[in-house]
C-alpha cells in the first residue's frame, strides 16, 4: 500500500469452486440448488455403515479441463484420500478430498491491473473434493441448524502461490477465475449464493525482507470487492500494529461487511492434524494422456486468447474486446454478428450499447435475448448502409423491433418513416424552410459562427421526421449558408 512504502503484503489464495454437475461427488444425489432443507441426501452422503462412494467422472473431466486451461501438469495416477475432523455440517466424520496427489500442479492465472500491468498468478495445485453440509445460524435464536444437501457436492480447490501484492491483483484473479469457470461451463461462479468460495492467507514484511511474517486467515467474503476491502483493511491493521510494537498472532478472522473490518474469530496455536490417509472406497482414478487428449481438443477458445484475437484481427480496442469477452455467451452472439456480415466496430457497438441496456433493464441473460442474429443483424445492416441513422434505429427501430421480434427490419423502418431521404429535392424544402424560420441565425453563422449548423440540422430533422440524410442535408446546408 501506498501509504505503507516501507512493508509488503504477502497475499495467498484458496478458492473452492462448486462444480455444476447433475449429481454429487462420489454420490447420485441431485445437487439442485434452492431445494427444502436435508431432501438431497442418501446413506452414502451420510455415510452410513455398508456404503459405497463412487467417483463422479464429470467431477474428473471438469477438473482436467481448468487444469489445461491455467496450464497445469495434469497427473497420471490420483488418489483419494479422508480429511478426518467432527463438525455438525460433516455427517461422516470425514471429508473425502485429494492430498498428496492432486490432479493438476502447477500452472498460473494471467491478471492485467487498472494500470495496464499484467502478471501472472502462480499455481500451487487444483485437486478435488466434496462440499460440507451447511450451519445456519439465523433461523433459530436457540439452536444451530444444519442442512445436509450441500454435503458432498463436487468442489474444486484452487491454491495459489503466495504472489499477490495487494487487494486489486486478487480481485482480478478472482474475476479471471470465475471467467474461465464460466467459459469451459464447469460452475456459474456466483460468489453470492457460494458457488465460488475463498479463503485469504495474509502476512505483512518489511520490504526486502524473504521471510514471511505471520498468516492470518480471513473467511466469510461473499463478494470479490469484499476480498478486495478485506485485504485492504487487514494490510493497514497487521502494518499498524507492528509499527506499534505489538505482535501479529496466527488467527482466523472473518470479515464484517458492514463495517468494512475484519474480526477475530478464532486463534491459531498449532496447524491441524487431519489425519490423511488414502480413501479405502475408492479406486485410484487413471487419467491417461489420451483422455486429457481428448479433453484439450474439446476446449472452447479461453477469454484471453479471444481478447489477444480481438484487438489483433477484428481491430478492436482494448476496452471493446475486454467487455465482450467477460462472458462467453456475450462473445459467441458478438461472433454470430460479425459472422452474417456486420463490421466487428458495429457489432460491438450494438452489443455494448442497446442490446446491453434492453438486458439490464430486464435483468435477463444473452441467452434469453428474443431477436434472433439474423433479425439484428439486418437492422445493423441498414444503419451500415445509411438507411437509417444510428439514433433513429436506435431509438425508433430497435425498440419496434423488440416489440414485433418476427418482424423484417426494413419493413419497420418503412411503416416506422424513418428511412433516410436522400432526395436533395425533397430535402431542399425542408432546408429552405428552416433558414426562413431562422434569419439572425443566418446572419450570425455568416459572420463566423460554423458551430450554428448544428442547430439548422436539428431543425431540418425535426422538420422531416429523423428520415433527413445526414450527408445530404449538410451539403444543401452549407450550398445555402456559405
């Protein structure tokens, strides 16, 4: 931090990522979200005595593919093992997880700052493992209450290296996280309803200095800006209190929204002893070269290859191409545009601008956006063409359109009189009658006054509808005025 130039902030990672497969990890459980408490569950997610897990192969692929995707080292042979501690949320007693095999090491995430710096994150291992069940605390004033549906939903861990400096270079890692998650369609990512979860290890050091100082654990984050606040706050705290002699404690903390601070929840004397040992019920899981072949072939194009792509061969700008890779779906209805004709500049344009705006209003989706490619891609065509004006198609056309989604464009903005006159005789009647309403303005753009032309287009577009041809009126103006 800036105000801090003498310390640095080590920062590490561990994100849980929840998979959006049908069923659970090792069980045939449904993992539907928003269903009645404790009505997902069986004896093999309880874990009752005589039951078998067995590994879900979607779980297996999901987790080769966002190895591949931050360019891991995808493992061979992989072990199960048992994470053993008690807690009401864990029916077994046990958590089956991966812990000295995980299926991918190595690897990074790529991060660009507002500044236009890039990094990348380093990797330390992504394995898998299963969700726990989940402690509600706010519906009883007495009791404690656990719903078991959570339990043993598939969850990917993703441990980074000790790399980040400060609370944006995570925010940004968590945002390309989620995006990749998203584009390979292995987890929605949505950070509030806990699909993607993270834990943030702090320590603080004076500059120059290789030995870490003291981690402290910061939970209970549901927002990326949160993280972002987080970390922020925790930096100044830990820094203040050495400066003030006192000495930073290993401890968990949870952070306070609210209050934008982070508070103690637990200390931290000894690391846990979970007692790992290989998962007796379950198969190593052999990922051979030809599957994960098989998988890298299946790789849809990754966010940052698309941005590279956008700048370098549809000559977008930075920012464009940002916007439009941020969510795959936006990206591929971009590409349809581009593809039935419309110059890349155009279509970002209309994506970024009205098709945006009419999805945010309604808070829907790409996906569920009515009029079909080929429906805006015509209408962009006529603005391409000078059929119609930008602002005439977009705020006359496209709404129309909206509302009669089967319709032909060209036929709306013939029914709409909004197809642009570029009749120099039909335009010259309008021309003619605005100077005559307009003599002092006249006289003043003939002493100098040029910006004046601005108002006599407004009045001739009043005058004809919107339909006046921007070009053509111009020149009949200027004939006249100069």
């Amino acid at each position: 931090m800036s105000d801090f130039p003498n310390y640095e902030t080590v920062i590490g990672l561990e994100v849980h990522v929840q998979l959006s497969t049908a069923s659970k990890a090792y069980a045939s459980d449904s993992t539907d979200f928003g269903a009645s408490p404790n009505t997902l569950v069986s004896p093999i997610t309880l874990g009752h005595p005589g039951t078998l897990p067995k590994a879900n192969t979607a779980v297996v692929e999901s987790a080769v593919q966002l190895g591949l995707a931050c360019g891991c080292t995808i493992r061979e042979h992989n072990l199960y093992a048992r994470k053993n501690y008690f807690y009401a949320d864990l029916p077994k007693g046990y958590q089956i997880t991966q812990d000295t095999t995980p299926i991918c090491t190595g690897g990074g995430v790529n991060i660009r700052l507002s500044d236009g710096t890039e990094r990348t994150i380093r990797l330390t291992r992504i394995h898998m493992e299963e969700d726990t069940g989940k402690s509600l605390h706010d519906l009883d004033p007495f009791h404690t209450l656990i719903d078991l549906n959570r339990a043993g939903v598939p969850l990917l861990e993703i441990v980074s290296e000790a790399d980040f400096r400060s609370g944006e270079e995570a925010y940004q890692y968590l945002s390309e996280i989620r995006k990749l998650v998203r584009y390979l369609d292995i987890s929605d990512g949505n950070m509030e309803e806990g699909s993607l979860r993270c834990d943030v290890n702090i320590s603080v050091r004076p500059v120059g200095q290789e030995r870490f100082g003291t981690k402290v654990e910061v939970k209970n984050m549901n927002s990326f800006r949160n993280v972002q606040k987080a970390i922020d706050f925790e930096t100044e705290r830990q820094i203040t209190a050495i400066r003030n002699g006192h000495t930073i404690a290993q401890e968990t903390r949870m952070f306070d929204a609210a209050k934008g601070a982070t508070i103690l929840m637990r200390t931290k004397e000894d690391a846990h002893d979970y007692r790992y040992f290989i998962e007796p019920d379950l198969p190593p899981v052999v990922v051979t070269q030809a599957a994960v072949a098989r998988i890298q072939a299946d790789l849809p194009e990754l966010p940052q290859a698309r941005w590279e792509r956008y700048q370098k061969e549809l000559q977008l700008s930075d920012y464009d191409a940002s916007l439009l890779t941020e969510n795959r779906a936006t990206a591929d209805f971009y590409e349809s545009l581009v593809g039935s004709g419309c110059t890349p500049k155009s279509a970002a344009n209309w994506v970024m601008g009205p098709v945006r705006s009419w999805l945010n209003e309604r808070a829907l989706r790409v996906e569920d956006f009515p009029l079909t490619v080929t429906a805006l891609a015509a209408l962009i065509s006529l603005v391409e063409a000078e059929t119609v004006s930008y602002s005439a198609a977009q705020q006359r056309l496209f709404p129309a359109l909206m509302e009669q989604p089967h319709a032909a464009p060209a036929d709306l903005a013939q029914a709409l009189g909004i197809v642009q006159q570029k009749d120099a005789g039909a335009l010259e009647v309008h021309v003619d009658a605005v100077l005559a309403d307009w003599p002092d303005k006249v006289a003043e753009y003939r002493t100098g006054k040029k910006g004046l032309i601005g108002l006599f287009m407004g009045e001739v577009m009043k005058r004809s509808g919107g339909s006046a041809d921007p070009k053509t009126t111009t020149a009949l103006l200027r004939s006249k005025l100069d």
